[in-house]
C-alpha cells in the first residue's frame, strides 16, 4: 500500500465510480467518455492509466475533470466532441453525465414539438432510423397463432 490515502469511492463529473478500478476504466464509468476519450484525457495529463482511481487525490480529479468540462480549450480537435455545434450556443461542446441526459431529451422533445418525421416516431415510440418494423420492434404483445378453444 501507498502513503496516499485511497478511497473507496470516487465522486466525478456527477457520477459515483469504484476506487478500485484503474484510471482508464474509471473515467469510461461517466456518461459521455469512451475509452478514447478515457486515453487522451490521461495521456494529456502525464497520469498512468494502470493507477488505481482511489488513490488520486482532489487536485487531480480536479484537473481531469477540468478537461472533460472544456474539451475544445484542452486543444483537442473539433471532431473528438459528441457535440459539435451546439444549437443555443454555436460552440463545439462535449457533454458528459446529467448534461448529455437534458440535451438529448431536450433535442427528441424540440423534434416532437415541430413535428418533424424523426420527432413523430419518437412519439409512437417506434424506430426512428429507418429500421424494418414488420418483424422487429414489437414490444408487450406476444406474437404468434392464438387457438381457438375446443
């Protein structure tokens, strides 16, 4: 063991991640990093991705959580954001955790509102990528022959 002190459980960018795991998986734990994502972020910041994410103390956590916040800043290219030209703002953005969770709620009830054909199967709750529904996509129904009593 280390003279850090280790902690059980790593708070983070609004998610709750298992000190246990090591750095290039825990950071994956919040929603809106890949392992990619996970990659750059510690490569950028000097930090092994083997350590053990409870034995990082709260300048570090800072720091990544820093980065993930403004991911354009770090000088990451516009391409590595999972929100490139944000509506309201116009800006390159990556949303990680609650963040991503409101804006797509917000962009599926936008399309519903201007009745837009993406927005009308989201309403039926029905596929929306231009997927086959004939055989797939039935949900609650059992399908099949029913038999009449004799």
């Amino acid at each position: 063991m280390s003279e850090r002190e280790y902690r059980h459980i790593i708070r983070m960018a609004g998610t709750d991640i298992d000190g246990q795991e090591n750095l290039l998986q825990g950071i994956t734990r919040v929603k809106g990093v890949g392992m990619r994502m996970s990659k750059s972020v510690l490569t950028r910041l000097n930090m092994d991705p083997t350590s053990r994410l409870g034995y990082l103390t709260d300048a570090e956590i800072q720091s990544i959580e820093k980065l993930l916040a403004d991911i354009g800043a770090a000088g990451f290219p516009v391409w590595y954001v999972n929100r490139p030209k944000d509506r309201s703002s116009g800006r390159n953005l990556h949303l990680t955790g609650p963040d991503l969770e409101f804006a797509r709620r917000t962009d599926i009830d936008r399309l519903k509102r201007i009745k837009a054909w993406r927005g009308i199967r989201h309403s039926f709750n029905v596929k929306v990528r231009g997927q086959h529904t004939r055989s797939t996509g039935r949900r609650g129904v059992a399908v099949g022959v029913s038999r009449k009593k004799e």
